[in-house]
C-alpha cells in the first residue's frame, strides 16, 4: 500500500518543515529502539536472528503508525497490532536498559552486600573458633596434670569428669588399659594409662594449634577483604580460610556434635550475570513488579518513552506524507480529467466567480467530468451546496475549500507552469 497518492504529494508534505522534523525524529528515535531491542534480544537470541526481528518490529511500529493517522477504518486492528508489537520492544528494550545500568550499578552493590555478609561470617566463625581455643587449652592444661597425676598416684582413669570431652577422655583410657588385661597391673608410675593420657594431652595440644592457625588465617584474610574488591576474588580469599577450618576439631573441644557452622555464602547468589550478558529478563520484571527501584523505574519508563514518542511523531507525520483528504480528491479527480493535479485545480479556479456575499461558486454547465465529481464530493461532505439562478445550477464551495485549492498551487510543478504558460500565450 503507498503512502503516497502523487509525487506532488510527497513533494508538497515533505516541503513542510515541521513535518520534515518530526519525520526524522521519529526515524532516529527509531534507530534508538531498534538498537535497544536488539540489545535485549541479543542477551537470548542469536545475532542476526535478533537483528532481523528487531528491525521487523520497529519497522512495524512506524508503519502501523502512520497508518493509525491516516487510516479511517480498521484503526481498532491496527492499534491492537501496535499495542502488541509495542510490549515486545518495550519488554526487549527495559531489559536491555536495565542490564545497561545494572552492569553499572550493580557490581558495586553486590560488592558491598557481599563484604558485609563475608566479614559477619567471619566473625561468627571467629566466635566460634576462640571459644574452642579456648576450651582447648583448659583441657590441655587439665589432662597434663591428670598425666601427671597417673604417674604419682594411678586409678585417675576410674574417676568420672564433670567436663564431657575430659569424661570422655578417662573413658577412653580405661578401655584401651582393660585391653591388656593383666599384663599391666593398675597403681602408680609410668604405665598405659600414663602414656594415654600423655597422648590425648598431645593430641589436644595439636588441635589447639591447628585451630590457632586456622584462626589467624580467616582473620587474615578479613583484614585483606575490600568493599571494592570483585565478588569472585573476595569470594576466592575468604574460601582459601574458610574451607581449610577443622571444624571437626571444633566440635570435639566444644562437645557439640551438632554445632551449627556459619554458612558461607553461595556463589551463586553474588555472580554478576548482568556485567556478563546472562541477565535473566523473568528476574528483571520480577524485581520490576515486587521490589522496584529508581534503576527499574528508569529503565521501564525510557523503554516505553522511546516507543510512545516515536508512535505520535509518526501518527502526526503520516497524514501529512499521505496527503490531506481534499488533496486526494483533487488528485482523483484529475485523473479522471487526465491531467496534473495543479492543472486540473488551476482550470477549477478559474472557472469560479463571485456569488451571494462573496461565496465562490462555478457553474454546474461549465464543469468537466472530473470537476463535476469533485463537486458532488463536495456537496456529500458538506462543503458545497447547490443552488439555481433562473435554469442554471451552481455549486457554492465553502471558504475553507476555497482556500485549500489556492493553497495547493503555492509550490508551482513544471506542468502547471507550462499550462500557465500556453494559458498566457493564448
């Protein structure tokens, strides 16, 4: 379907000025929506499949547009074609807005939410750690005098402890010294209970160091940690501490076997998948509907600005490109006549006079046949009327028609030129 009816027509619309500056408003605001849908597209579909469909719906837009304002019947299908295109753009542009100002904006975000939530792990496990620490050293202290305890006195291993990991160890060595039954006869001195305790002693001494170590390294690794600092790299340093905890250990000099360890946080949560082109668009209006911000609201808004904006600058310029209606009239019923357009409002014109109170009006006898149709046109819409003098029949044509074909001739075409010319010469 043209959206020209004459190269007049074009000529004479694309003159205007403002509408030539709303033409390529709207043409750029276009290239502007073209590109963000397909930055949207892009983030799932291929590149030129995202490419074709996001010049295929922009295309659309402006071209229903411009349909909407000329258009006279249909406009409801139109529309409900440009509404529907229009969610695809702005949906497909909002979330190429929102990764735009996310990859910007949100890296440093995550980077601070993450430091907080890595230092108050950190020091939940520090907790942790010196309570254990702590305990480690009391029993360590404890069992070295049980030790020596064994050699001077013996039967230490009989005595029950109010301390269940103490309790425990007493336990331990009283089975291990019934293992060899009466090879070591009970009493004082160095025997197998005095040496098992000497050992358990090591061991908890060993584990108070490994613990110590561990503590040094997680605090270490705090103090290392920067608000600024990448989420994978603070994530990275604080593992390194985290993970080499012996939190067995732990449990033991604690005597909690189910001790709830600080949970470290998940990688998942902190990857920035906007900073690398995996924003996820049901996560975008998730946050958009449920928890928005002035990033959403921004984003949302300039998507659908762009649309909006290049919807009325296309609806205002269409008409104008497409020609006013009268425009049209004249130029179908100059080709009813055979000629130019200009030519054929030229010989009109000149065939009208004067009538009551100044009211232009030609005669119905004078007219050719496209003329003649012309005027019964006219007089269908309501902007002429008929009226008798004696036998003759005239059209009186409304001031605003009038005017309209005076206007019409402002921007004179070479075949009204040349007639003007013959015209003159004659």
């Amino acid at each position: 379907m043209p959206l020209v009816s004459s190269a007049a027509t074009l000529r004479d619309g694309f003159a205007k000025p403002i509408v030539q500056a709303l033409f390529w408003a709207s043409c750029l605001l276009s290239v502007v929506s073209f590109y963000t849908t397909q930055q949207g597209m892009a983030l799932y579909l291929s590149s030129w499949f995202s490419i074709v469909a996001a010049l295929g719906i922009q295309l659309s837009l402006v071209l229903v547009a411009w349909l909407i304002g000329f258009t006279r019947k249909g406009k409801a299908l139109l529309i409900a074609v440009y509404a529907m295109t229009a969610i695809v753009s702005v949906a497909f542009s909002y979330v190429s807005l929102y990764t735009w100002f996310a990859a910007r904006e949100r890296p440093a975000v995550m980077q601070r939410t993450l430091y907080d939530e890595l230092t108050g792990v950190a020091a939940k496990a520090d907790q942790v750690l010196s309570e254990a620490i702590a305990n480690g050293r009391r029993y360590t202290l404890a069992l070295e005098e049980m030790t020596a305890a064994e050699k001077s006195h013996g039967q230490i291993s009989r005595a029950r402890d109010g301390e269940p990991y103490l309790d425990n160890i007493r336990e331990k060595v009283s089975r291990e010294a019934q293992t060899y039954r009466g090879n070591y006869r009970e009493g004082a001195g160095e025997g197998v209970r005095y040496t098992a305790f000497d050992r358990h002693a090591k061991l908890t001494r060993q584990m108070v160091e490994e613990l110590s170590v561990a503590r040094h390294n997680l605090e270490r690794q705090r103090s290392a940690l920067k608000p600024d600092m990448p989420t994978e790299q603070q994530l990275r340093r604080f593992h390194e501490a985290y993970d080499s905890i012996p939190w067995a250990s732990a449990e033991q000099l604690l005597s909690n076997s189910k001790l709830e360890r600080p949970a470290a946080p998940a990688y998942a949560n902190y990857v920035e998948r906007s900073g690398s082109g995996q924003e996820d668009l049901m996560r975008a209006f998730q946050e958009l509907f449920t928890a928005p911000t002035s990033r959403h609201a921004l984003s949302f808004g300039l998507a659908a600005f762009i649309d909006v904006i290049v919807f009325l600058l296309a609806f205002s310029a269409g008409p104008y490109f497409y020609g006013d209606p009268e425009q049209r009239w004249y130029s179908a019923a100059a080709a009813l006549d055979a000629t130019d357009d200009q030519v054929f409002v030229g010989t009109l014109l000149r065939k009208l006079q004067p009538g009551r109170q100044g009211m232009p009006r030609v005669n119905a006898d004078d007219l050719s046949a496209g003329e003649q149709q012309l005027c019964m046109l006219l007089v269908n819409k309501g902007l002429a009327v008929t009226e008798r003098d004696g036998e003759r029949v005239y059209y009186l044509l409304d001031p605003v028609i009038h005017e309209k074909m005076l206007e019409s001739l402002n921007g004179r075409g070479m075949a009204f030129r040349a007639a003007s010319t013959r015209a003159a010469a004659v």
